[in-house]
C-alpha cells in the first residue's frame, strides 16, 4: 500500500508545476465560473448515469479561481491531498478571451479534474526518421493527420493548447459529442 501512494504522489507531483498541496488557495468556484460548471455537468451525466454519482461529488469539492500565470498558461487542474480539486484560469486570457474559448478551457480543465483525463496529443520529437516523414506527409496534407480532423483542428478536447474560436465553432458539436460519449475506464 505503501508503495501505491508514493506513486501517486510522485505522479501527481510531476503533473503540477508547482508543490503538492493539500488545500485550495481559494475555497469555492467564483461566480463566473458557477454557469459553465453548471453546463459541464449536465454534458457529463447525460450518457453516464452509473458515474453521476461519482461526477457529482466530485464537483462538489471543486473550487475554481483566478490567479495571475507566469508564461503561456490559461489554466491549471489541481488534484489536492485533501481529495479535493482546485481549477485556476489565468485571469488575463479570461478577460480577452471570447465565450467560446472561455467555455473549453473550462471544460478542458474539469475533464482534467473531474473525470482525470489526460491531453490527447504529443507533438514535437519522434523517434526515427520514418516517424518524422510520416508526419511531414501529414503537415502537407498528403496523408490524414492522426488526432486531427481534416480542416487540422484538434480532434479532442484534451488538445493541451487553445485552439482557437474556428476549430471551437467548426468542430463544437464533436467536442461535445466526445465528452458526452467518453467512458473513463471504470464506466467500461
């Protein structure tokens, strides 16, 4: 037993850029905040029901706030030592961010905190050159990028950067579709 919990320590710690915590910063979900949680919850359940439960009393040790990032991040999932979750958004992306882009950050960090949901996609370094020209092949467009709908917008949720108002408003009935149909491995 032992043993499990300095995994999970290890892997929560590696998850966070900052230390582990035990409590919120700030207790409670902010106002703004209260209608897209509201939203997110009644997605989640609606092809969940043996989960609700589960989903539900999640939501209600959340706490959500702003605080001020350093560099590019909009938003943090927060899996506290007390079993509670703690979301914080970058203030400044809130307040010249447009609806659309507000409401996935949101439901991308409570799919993080809520359902423990990792992001989906892992660009950058590949392993041989084969790799390499196979997702050459995909940036020209000669073969469809795996992770990617046609138009090159994300095909997840869990994409881990903000993809912007044209994939959310050309893609939001999938993104919808996929949070409302995704099993976490306990649902299977």
């Amino acid at each position: 037993m032992s043993k499990l919990i300095i995994l999970v320590l290890i892997f929560l710690t590696s998850c966070s850029s900052q230390a582990l915590r035990v409590y919120p910063n700030k207790k409670g979900v902010d106002p703004v905040f209260a209608p897209y949680v509201k939203d997110y919850s009644n997605i989640i359940n609606l092809k969940n029901k043996r989960r609700r439960y589960i989903y539900n009393d999640r939501i209600k040790k959340l706490s959500m706030n702003f605080i001020r990032f350093e560099g590019s991040t909009i938003g943090r999932c927060h899996w506290l030592l007390n079993g509670e979750f703690e979301i914080e958004v970058d203030e400044l992306y809130w307040k010249r961010s447009s609806f659309l882009s507000r409401q996935f950050l949101i439901y991308h960090e409570l799919e993080h905190c809520i359902r423990f949901r990792m992001h989906t996609h892992e660009d950058g370094y590949k392993e041989n050159v084969w790799q390499y020209i196979e997702y050459l092949a995909q940036l020209m467009g000669l073969i469809d990028q795996k992770g990617y709908f046609k138009d090159g917008c994300p095909d997840s949720i869990m994409y881990p950067s903000d993809v912007g108002d044209w994939c959310h408003s050309e893609h939001y009935d999938e993104y919808i579709k996929e949070m409302i149909e995704y099993k976490d491995y306990k649902s299977q």
